[in-house]
C-alpha cells in the first residue's frame, strides 16, 4: 500500500494577498488557480522542488472559519519548510521582510529558526542535519 498527503488546507482572509505572500515572499508556485464560484477558488501553492505536498489556499467563510485564520494550531509551529540550504533561504527571507518570531538555533535535527505567515501562522524553517 502507498499513500501520501496530497494537500494541506490553509484558511485565509483573501485569496489573492494569500497568493501574493507565498509566491512574492516564500517564493512558493502558484501550480492552481481555478474558479469554483462566484466565491470559491482551488488555488494550490508548493515550494519550489516539491513534488508531493501541496498547500490548498481556501478562503474562510463565516465566523467560525475567520476566527481560525492564523491560528489553526492554538499557536504552535503549524508547518515545517525544509530547505537544503539554511542560510541561503534565511537571509532571502530576511530580504523580503518575513518576521522571524524565534532566531536561528542549532538542534539535533538541523538548524531550524521560526517564521510567521502573512496571517500569523507560525513556521519552522528547517535545515535538516545530513
């Protein structure tokens, strides 16, 4: 048996500043963009190099949704992007002004610092020990 996670859901206030920030700052593809209605899109983003794990982009509606954007997690690291050059995309980040919450720190499994979203979710930047 294979299986995998193919999308992750990520509720946002807007679609397009949503797509803005992780293309313009995280540098991530726009690999979908499809109308399903007057108000609801597919929109899917990846870091560049993956093939496998997908953010789904999906527009919060009503109260209750709103209420979770940039806090699905009760303020945990939500998401861990692994780089295979730290300090390259670190400072890159940096350039593009992402607010790191937590400076770079050597831990057993790589270097590692923490980043919000444009919402709030917060983010390791993981480069993992060889």
């Amino acid at each position: 048996m294979k299986q995998q996670i193919a999308h992750i859901a990520l509720v946002v206030a807007n679609y397009d500043e949503a797509i803005q920030f992780y293309t313009e700052k995280l540098s991530f593809r726009l690999l979908e963009d499809t109308p399903l209605s007057e108000t609801k899109r597919w929109v899917l983003v990846a870091p560049p190099g993956s093939t496998e794990c997908r953010l789904l982009l999906a527009k919060a509606v009503g109260e209750e949704q709103l209420s979770r954007v940039g806090n699905q997690t009760g303020g945990r690291v939500f998401l861990f992007l692994h780089t295979d050059n730290f300090w390259r995309d670190y400072h890159q980040l940096v350039a593009k002004e992402v607010r790191f919450v937590r400076p770079p720190s050597e831990e057993i499994y790589g270097t590692v610092a923490v980043f919000e979203d444009l919402y709030g979710n917060l983010w390791d930047l993981i480069g993992p020990t060889a």
